[in-house]
C-alpha cells in the first residue's frame, strides 16, 4: 500500500454533529442578519420621509413667521386695534449732537 501524509480526521457522530449544527446555527443568523437589516432598512426609509416633511413644514413656518412680523402688518394692527397713528413731522424731535449726554 502507498502511504499518503494526509492527516486523518476522525469522522465519528461527534464530529458530524457538531459540524450540522454549526451550519444550521450559521444559517439562522445570516437569516436574521437579512430580516434585521431589511427592517433597519425601511425604518430608515420613513425617518427619511418624516425629515423631509418636518423640514417643509419648518420652511412655510419660517415664512408665516416672516409674515406674522412684517412691518406693515405691525403697523396696520397698531393703527387698526390700538388706535395709534404715526407722528406728524412736528412732533418729532430732533437730538442734537452738542447737547446730549
């Protein structure tokens, strides 16, 4: 017979089994991996969605906002509700340089 020096690996039930069950193991986790990774995948989809309307939604109250404290809409509530009316040109006073303190 012709001698080989190839190392013999006992191939007993053990062994075996041990191998199956790592495969099977290795299995269910590139499973739950794949399923995990889907639902990270949609959660991140809608988060996405949730950013883009919140930052429209920011934009147009930004806008209000600008709109809300407009000078003319100040002034016309002031002359509206308050009863306030703009000075004269009489009535203004003119500081002069000299004189304050």
């Amino acid at each position: 017979m012709k001698e080989t020096n190839l190392i013999r690996l006992p191939v007993n039930g053990f062994f075996l089994g041990c191998l199956i069950a790592g495969v099977i193991l290795t299995a269910f986790a590139i499973v739950y991996c794949k399923d995990l990774y889907r639902r990270l995948f949609i959660e991140n989809k809608n988060l996405q969605k949730q950013q883009e309307s919140l930052l429209v939604e920011k934009t147009q109250l930004i806008l209000e906002d600008g709109t809300w404290a407009s000078q003319v809409r100040i002034q016309k509530i002031a002359q509206q509700t308050l009863k306030m009316k703009s000075p004269d040109n009489r009535q203004f006073l003119k500081a002069d340089k000299n004189h304050a303190s």
